[in-house]
C-alpha cells in the first residue's frame, strides 16, 4: 500500500483539496524553510512550498476561483 498525503490527509479527517489548506501547508513549509540549519533543508522545504501553492491553483480552478495567482517559483537563496 502506498502512503499518500491524501491518505494520510483521510485518516486525519482533513481536506487537501481546499485553497485555504493547501496555501496553509505552503505557509508552514516556508516556516520550516526559514528554520532550517542547512542550504539542504531550506531549498527542498522551499520546493515543498512552491508545490502546495501550485495545489492551491488547481484547487482554486476546482471551487470555480479561477486563476488566483497564489504562488511563485521557489528561490534558492537563504531568506534575509
């Protein structure tokens, strides 16, 4: 069985599918990003970032929002 966000997302009761949960996500994994010891951590938790805000596009498109514009290709360079 493979192990989704999706599934884990069921097993908690939570929708991932939301414009709001998904930008939520993304909020958090830049929080994470900002935290991070290494260049390593920071670009992978940025990607992450960049990838929940792409959801967030599609689920926007879904709910009928269309595009919302609500992400932006993720930086590599350590935030000031």
């Amino acid at each position: 069985m493979v192990i989704t966000t999706r599934t884990l997302a069921a097993k908690r009761g939570m929708n991932l599918e939301t414009l709001e949960e998904c930008l939520r996500e993304a909020e958090e994994c830049d929080r994470l990003a900002g935290l991070a010891r290494t260049v390593a951590t920071r670009r992978i938790m940025t990607v992450i970032a960049f990838k929940w805000r792409r959801l967030a596009e599609k689920a926007a498109e879904r709910q009928g929002l269309g595009h919302v514009g609500v992400y932006a290709p993720p930086t590599y360079e350590k935030p000031t």
